[in-house]
C-alpha cells in the first residue's frame, strides 16, 4: 500500500507563521490607532486646541501652525488662506481646500509653505492619492528651510502613510531622531519604530522601546496602554506604579459603554 506524502509542516515553521500572522494584525491595527492617536498628541504638546484638531484632522494640523504664526506676526494673507483652506477641509470640500492653499504653496515664506504642503498632502492622501502624498511629505521633512516642527510632523504622516512598503533602515532615519522621550512626537514615532523592530524579529529593542512609552506620562494613555500590553508580551516590565496601574484598569472597566 503507497504511503501518502506527508503534508504535515514542522512545529517550527508553524509558530513562525502564527508568530507572522500575529505581528501582521498588530501592524495594521497600531497602524490605524497611530493616525488617532498622533493628532491629539502633537495638538497637546505643540499647544494647539486638542478638539479642534480632532475634529479637522492631521491634514490641518500644519495649517493651524501657521495660523498662529502669522496671526502673531501679524502676515494676514497667508493666514487666512490657510484658515479658508481649513473651512473646506472641514465642510468636506477637499477640492476648494486644495486651491486655497495652492497660492501659498507658490509664493509663501518658508514656513507659511511648508505648512501649506502639509495640509495639501493629507488632502491628497484623504482623496486617495497616495503616491503624490507620500512624495509632498518627504519634501517637507527634507526641507531644511522649513521649520523644524512641519518636518517632524511630516515625517511621522510619512511613515505612517507608507510604514508596509519602506525598507526598515529607511524607517529608523525617519522616526529615530522623533523617538526621544521629551519630543513631540516621541509616542507615536516611538511606536512605529518599536513596529518596525519587531517585523525584523528585533524584540529586546522592540520591548524596550514600547515600554519607555508606556512609562512616560505625556504620551495619551491609550497609546500607553496599547505599548505596555506590547512590552508584556515581548517580557519587558513597562508599569512604573502597581497601584495606578490597577486603578486605571479597574476605572476602564466599569467605564459605561459609549
């Protein structure tokens, strides 16, 4: 009698696949709370109203940026270009935003267009149009005329927008800098990076990133406690204090249901 071919895979290459299909779904899922979580991040720490971004988006934040800059400096122009831009952006007229922020882009100080190219490229990427997103963003963060925080910021969309097809040395250039415990955009890059660790197979790196995230106080504490589970999972400690820990837990879990 004729044996049939063992199909049977080895244990080891079923965990690898389990352990690829795992880190996949975390991907796609921190992927999508990154794009929540950054805008209200960035809002806090850059000192722009945290509802007001909510409500408009991160394709916005870089005009609210120069709002306030040229409305302290007293250049209305631009400024209220950029405030007619948002309008639209807000009423869902992605086509009027985009012209109302051309003109900027075209003549505006370094500031007043980089902002300007950072809201055009949200738009872009809200339209669908990822490629020429994706190229926008990396004009401004590697624009070194531009203000530091409209290159940071375009940085982490950069990523963000295209983290499944960037190489992983192109990812740590990026965020690296951005990952520091005390900047802006330390939770959101931070989390990323560690993502990117932990597709390479990097889990002590991975671990330790999540967990500084976790330990630190600014970053919003859903993206903390989405790091801390992340650092309990790859073995790193990530509670610095029991009982606030347990508090918090207990509080979430008698919270009403929305």
């Amino acid at each position: 009698m004729a044996l049939l071919p063992n199909r049977s895979k080895p244990d080891a290459d079923k965990a690898a696949e389990r352990e690829t299909a795992q880190n996949d779904s975390f991907l796609r899922e921190v992927d999508e709370a990154v794009r929540q979580d950054e805008m209200l991040y960035a809002a806090r720490r850059y000192g722009i109203p945290a509802l007001v971004v909510a409500g408009i988006g991160l394709a916005a934040f870089g005009g609210f940026l120069l709002w306030k800059e040229q409305r302290e400096s007293g250049l209305e122009e631009h400024s209220e270009q950029l405030v007619r831009g948002i309008d639209h952006l807000a009423a869902g007229d992605l086509d009027t935003a985009l012209s109302s922020v051309d003109p900027v882009i075209a003549d505006g100080a370094d500031g007043a267009q980089a902002s300007a190219r950072l809201m055009r490229a949200g738009v872009l990427l809200a339209r669908g149009e990822k490629a020429e997103a994706i190229s926008l963003y990396g004009k401004v963060a590697d624009d070194s005329s531009a203000p530091q925080p409209y290159r940071d910021a375009a940085a982490v969309r950069l990523v963000a927008a295209d983290f499944d097809a960037m190489k992983p040395a192109d990812i740590e250039r990026r965020l690296k800098p951005l990952a520091v415990p005390g900047k802006p955009w330390f939770g959101s890059a931070g989390e990323m990076l560690a993502m990117s660790y932990l597709a390479q197979g990097k889990k002590e790196q991975a671990g330790t990133l999540f967990a500084a995230i976790a330990k630190d106080k600014e970053v919003p504490e859903t993206l903390r406690s989405r790091t801390r589970q992340m650092a309990g999972i790859l073995g790193v400690d990530a509670i610095v204090d029991a009982d606030t820990f347990v508090k918090t837990a207990e509080e979430g879990e008698t919270a009403p249901a929305q």
